[in-house]
C-alpha cells in the first residue's frame, strides 16, 4: 500500500508494581468497569480521529500544544497498572511527547492514492495495541494533501481513556475559535424537554411516561438479552464472519447536509437521530438490494449497537479547568449499550424510514435499556471479572451487524497552533462487526463516515452514497408534502 507505519512488538501484559514507570504512585485512581472490559484483548476497541488542516501541520507547534492540553489532562498522563490485588488502576506518570507524536512517512506512490489520510488511517485500525507502558494515546501527523485539506492529524486513543463524546470535548476544549481565539469554540445546546401545560394534561403526561417506561424497558432489555444470548443477526452481504474486528479496513466519508437534515426532521416533527437512522436504514436497504438483486431483505433481521453515555459529560470550560489541574469533573467510560433494529422494508414514500426510526427512538429513549445494560455490565464485572464481561460483550456486537454513533461538534471553525481545521472525520475499530457508521456535525457541515472490513464491505464509499440518496428523496418528500399542505 506505499505506507509506512512504526512497527512494534506486540504490547506486554499489565504488571503488578511498575512504580518506576510513575512519576507520582499515590495520586492513583481506579480503572472504570467499562474501562476495565475494554483493555481486554478480546475487546481492544480503538478510537482513530482524522482531523484536516487548512494548512501544513508544524510539528513543533503540535507538540507544544500538546504538552500545554493533552498531557496535562489526567487520563492522557497516566498509566494503567495492577494494584496488589490484580486490579487495574491508573497512575500519574511523565509523558515524554516524543513518544506520542509520529510524523507520518508516506511514501511517493501511497501519495497518489485518491484517499492516502484514509488509507493510512485504515492501516492503523490494524495495527500493534498501543503500549500500555506509556499513556495510551498517540498523535500521527501526516503532511500530505486530501480532498478538503492540505495536511491531517490523526488522534489514536484507546477506548478505555473515554468514550467518545468525552474526547470529542477533550479534543475540541483544546482548540480556539478562529474568530476569537482567546475563546474555546460554540457547542450545540441540548434541546429543551417541552411538557405540557396544567395540572391535568401534566399528570396524564406523568403517568403515560411511567407506564411507557415500564413497559418498553421490558421489551427493550428483553430483546437485548435475546440477542446477547442467542439471536444472531441474518446473514447479509455486510454480516461480520468471525474474526472480523482483525481483517483489514476501508475509511471513507462524504459530506452530509445538516439543512437537509433538518428539513426532514420537521416533516416528520422528529429528531436529527431518528433522520440519520432512516436514511442509514433506507441506504442500507438500497445498498443489499444492489449487492443481492434476487433477494428479499425485508424479512431479515439486522441490529446496530449504539454506545449510550448515561451521565452527564463535563462541559468544554470543566474540561479545559481538568487539563489546568483545577477541575474535579468526573472522567471515564460510564457508558450503556442500545440494540437497535433496523427496517429494511422498502416504502413508496420516503418519509415512512424516518417515521419508523422516529417509533424505534421513541422506545428506546422511554426505556431504561441503557442504565440497565451498564448496570448489568458493572455486576458481571464485579461478579465474573473484566474477562468474562468481555466475553459477553463481544458475543452481543458479534450478533448485531453493525454500530451506529452521532456526535454533535462546534458550531464554528476552530484552530490548532493558529491552523484552521477544515474537518473531523472520528470512528472506532476493534470491535467485532464489519461496520461502523458515524454523523459528525462541525461548522454548519456534517461527515458521515464508515469503517467497513474491506473484504466484506469492498465499497463503503459506494454505501455511503446510497445514504446520501436516501436523505436527498427524503428531502424530495418532505417539500413536496410542505407544498401540498400549504
């Protein structure tokens, strides 16, 4: 493939007492249950950040910014050790931030490449585990021109540092404002739960929510438990065969509209997740009918997973306090699962995907699925150990086909080192499914992007223009039943 990445040996096992590895034993802190599954070897799940530059990328300045933010946050400069009763646990250590940064060697050929970031990117899905002797983070710095940048960074994390949303905000309280840089950037506020108005409409609202939560919590985690135990997903020409999470990948992304988007989401008086469910839905669907023209997909059964945070991540202003040592925000993967079943029937009307995810997200917004799923979680560790839980969390994503994610960014342009950022391009590797599809919004634009096994999902470029299509007659139908009703 013409690219080069630093070979390593395969990372040694956690150790008891490495206190000569530490800089500071006493300020420790207990691993998270999730973090503690996730360092299994059977779970060595990874988040890759492409971030693009407007302009060449100084590697000096980098890693200036780098030793002011990352390595002063408390997660980025620590390690994960075993205390003397074989638990994990994080310890202070130094960062030495030449071990953390790579400059890329791409050579000439690779260059020529439509996609050389993507690619290399791929090639690192695959690579050695990042060596837990040091902070699991690495900065890879790639001065070569793509699409929409002139050079690219691209952020290898562990998963079990945060989960995703968490290290979005880390990423983005480290950057400015291009038109305030003495600010960090504007972040989307959550929406404002409507209720309605007086005492009886207020208690009939109550009690519905009670009773929904109740019943739809049993539905919910009840057809988690069907398919954590024993029901598999049908086969597809996108269904994972085992060992799927070690084959080699495919990045590709494509710019999605966030007005269009938003079009949709009125017509249906929904959300910009049940919108970005129906299009990968009806994509999906498009995208099978494609590959296996003679096939009937609509009765096949097909589940994506979806990572839930289930507290309240610290703000961009907490974040940037936790990387100056004045913050006590909480940090660490306190996170549930969601299983979540895709329709792949087709319709005449567009539309009809959307108002399908919309009762889909309906449920499992009104159920407890996932607490339920992190409590569960949190049990078996304390029960079984970190191993077993992996195991059980792996047969779950081994069953479904696909995970689904939505992270919302700044809304305006920002800059590392005085470089405007021209995109952000996130997903996650290591889990065992041949896709991964994740929306990030940034700067009024938004990249869908997807991490396919190449020898399962050859094309997902392809795949992701068959989403594309799918929100732009969704679109279509959306103004055409404006114009009919106005």
């Amino acid at each position: 493939m013409g690219l080069r990445i630093r070979s390593k040996k395969l990372s040694p096992p956690l150790q008891e007492n490495q206190n000569s590895m530490a800089e500071d034993p006493e300020n420790e802190e207990p691993v998270s249950p999730v973090g503690r599954m996730l360092i299994q070897p059977r779970l060595h799940c990874t988040i890759l950040c492409i971030i693009g530059f407007q302009d060449t990328v100084s590697v000096p300045g980098i890693k200036s910014k780098l030793l002011q933010t990352f390595a002063k946050h408390k997660r980025f400069s620590s390690i994960m050790q075993l205390d003397g009763s074989g638990r994990e646990k994080w310890v202070k250590t130094r960062v030495n931030i030449e071990e953390h940064v790579i400059v890329a060697n791409i050579l000439p050929e690779a260059q020529k490449s439509a996609s050389p970031v993507e690619d290399y990117a791929a090639a690192l899905a695959v690579a050695p585990p990042l060596d837990p002797r040091k902070p699991l983070w690495e900065v890879h710095i790639l001065n070569v021109p793509s699409s929409d940048s002139a050079a690219s960074c691209i952020l290898r994390v562990h998963h079990s540092l945060g989960d995703g949303i968490s290290l979005v905000s880390l990423l983005v309280a480290t950057l400015r404002s291009v038109s305030d840089p003495e600010n960090l950037p504007s972040m989307p506020l959550p929406p404002r739960k409507q209720h309605p108005k007086g005492f009886f409409a207020g208690l009939w609202f109550v009690l519905w929510t009670v009773l929904a939560t109740l019943w739809y919590t049993v539905t919910e985690v009840g057809r988690f438990a069907a398919v954590t135990l024993f029901s598999k997903d049908s086969s597809t020409p996108i269904k994972g065969s085992p060992g799927v999470e070690r084959m080699p990948k495919r990045i590709a992304s494509t710019e999605i509209s966030l007005e269009d988007m938003k079009t949709v989401k009125k017509a249906v008086n929904g959300t910009i997740n049940d919108v970005m469910l129906g299009f990968v839905s009806a994509g999906i669907a498009s995208y099978l009918r494609e590959k296996s023209p003679k096939q009937n997909f609509e009765s096949h059964r097909m589940h994506a997973t979806a990572l839930v945070n289930i507290r309240k991540s610290p703000g961009l202003q907490e974040i940037a306090d936790m990387m100056e040592g004045s913050s006590k925000a909480r940090w660490g993967n306190q996170i549930g699962y969601l299983v979540i079943p895709i329709p792949l029937k087709e319709h005449t009307d567009p539309l009809e995907h959307v108002r399908s995810a919309k009762k889909i997200s309906t449920r499992k917004k009104l159920s407890l699925e996932a607490p339920f799923t992190y409590a569960a979680g949190s049990l078996t560790m304390k029960l079984c150990g970190p191993k077993i839980t992996a195991d059980v969390t792996y047969k779950t994503l081994a069953n479904t086909t696909f995970s689904i994610s939505n992270v919302m960014g700044p809304l305006e342009p920002m800059m590392l080192d005085g470089n405007p950022i021209t995109s952000i391009v996130p997903t996650v590797v290591g889990q065992p499914q041949s896709l991964f599809i994740h929306l990030q919004s940034y700067a009024g634009k938004a990249k869908l992007v997807a991490t396919a096994a190449k020898d399962i999902i050859p094309d997902p470029q392809n795949l992701l223009q068959h989403c594309k299509d799918a929100l732009e007659r969704m679109k279509q139908a959306a103004i055409t039943a404006k114009e009919w009703t106005s």
